[in-house]
C-alpha cells in the first residue's frame, strides 16, 4: 500500500484495538469464548466477593431494562434458601450473558463483567494479548519523534489495560499516553471524538485516527479529524467506494511521520 504521510498538524495518533493492534481472531476465537466457557465457573467461584455482586447486580438492572427485547433472560433476585436457588440464579446470570454476547451487545454492565474475567485469566497467563508484530516498534517511532499516543476501543479500559499489559511482547502500557472508551461516546458518533480531542487538550484536525471500521472512521471525519483505514488479515472487506476514498494501510510501518526526517 506504500508510504502514507501524516499531515503536519497532527500531534496525537488515536488506535482502534480490534483488527488495529490486534487480530480479530484474538478477541472472536480467545477472548470471548473464554467468557462463554468459564462464566458459570467464575460466578461460582467469587459469588460471595463484592465486586461478583456489584457486577451481578449491574447485569440484573440491565436485564431490567432489557425486559421488553425479545429473548431477553430476567435475573431474579437472591431470597437466600439454599443451593439449588443460589444454582438458578447464576444459571439465570449466565443464560443472560450468553444472550447479550449473542447480540453482540456492548453494555457496560457486561463489559464490566468480561473486564474481570478476563483480568483473572490474564494475571494467571491463561491469556496473553495478541499484537501485531509491526505495532510495538511503529509506536515506539512515533514516540520518538514526539508523537502522544491514545487508544479508543470499544472494551473497557480495564480490558484495554489487561490486552497491553499482559501482551504477547510483554507489558507495554508505558507506550500509551491514555485510554477511551465508550464512556466517552460510542465510535460511530463525531461528537466522541470532539470529547476525546477537548479531554487531551487539543483540535480535532491535531489526531489521525486508525481503525479498521469505516463507519468510524467516517464519524471520526465529520468532526474533523484525520483518519486511515488499517487492513490486516481477517478484518471485514471494503468496499470499492470505501477503498478509493479512505486512505488505507496494511502494517503501522507505512506511516510516515514529517517529523521523523
């Protein structure tokens, strides 16, 4: 795909996670299976601890509010007699994070939970985040040459923090200089990135976004932001209008930074 330069404004380079940094495979085939096949086993094993409880009682209310979509699975509340009740209600729990997983849903109230089961398997190194090869050594670049660097995902910054601090090229938050999430805007929404511009203290037109999705690349435009769509193996098609009109790159390493002559 050759060189892309980076216009001379930018001061802050913004990096989507999925099909970005990391391969697609690593969250669709690692990381949400492993909360598919061990959430009943989790809940059993910290049911008693606050934080279970706290992230069991952000998914009850969710299912509250999620009553009138079809499917949806209710979590009843705990009365306390006995065994086969406690069962019921984490088999409930599980029922419904299978559901919202299903839905492709991203609630906080399960991305809460997902956070922390993903934080237990990564501090027992069941998980290691996958990085593409080329990320690592782009950034460090980037760094050098004066660039600050964010990331913007979709997953909790919990999660973000566990992928790059248990990686598969060792710890390496000290590369980023801050994380977003959705709790800033979702990324599909312009305004998000005028949020995440004001919150690191500079323009729009100062951050060159990368991401592999062209719907947020396309909100990340409207508010004036520059933007380049990332292609890595396994990533959804483009297409042809999306490929002649985005600018485009396969590897970290085709960026070309002005500053760094």
């Amino acid at each position: 795909m050759g060189v892309l330069p980076v216009p001379a404004e930018v001061r802050a380079i913004l990096l989507d996670i999925e099909g970005t940094t990391t391969p697609i495979a690593f969250v669709q085939e690692t990381l949400f299976p492993y909360i598919k096949d061990n959430v009943k086993e989790y809940l059993r094993a910290h049911w008693e601890e606050e934080e279970c409880q706290r992230d069991v009682g952000l998914l009850r209310k969710q299912a509250q509010e999620d009553s009138s979509l079809d499917g949806a699975v209710p979590i009843p509340l705990e009365s306390g007699s006995g065994e086969e009740e406690l069962e019921r209600v984490i088999q409930a729990v599980v029922d419904n994070v299978h559901w919202q997983m299903s839905m492709d849903r991203k609630t906080t109230a399960l991305k809460q939970l997902q956070g922390h089961m993903w934080r237990a398997a990564y501090a027992t190194g069941l998980v290691k985040g996958e990085i593409f090869e080329d990320v690592v050594p782009a950034i460090r670049k980037w760094r050098e040459a004066g660039m600050k660097v964010y990331i913007y995902s979709s997953g909790s910054i919990e999660a973000q923090k566990l992928l790059f601090g248990y990686s598969t090229e060792g710890d390496i938050l000290e590369l980023f200089d801050g994380h977003f999430d959705t709790k800033i805007g979702p990324k599909v929404e312009s305004e998000s990135y005028r949020r995440i511009a004001a919150s690191i203290g500079c323009a729009t037109n100062n951050i060159l976004f990368l991401t592999d999705i062209p719907r947020e690349a396309n909100a990340a435009e409207e508010a004036d932001t520059h933007v380049a769509v990332v292609i890595r193996p396994g990533n959804a098609g483009l297409t042809d209008d999306e490929k002649s009109y985005y600018s485009l790159i396969s590897s970290f390493t085709e960026l070309f930074l002005p500053s760094s002559t």
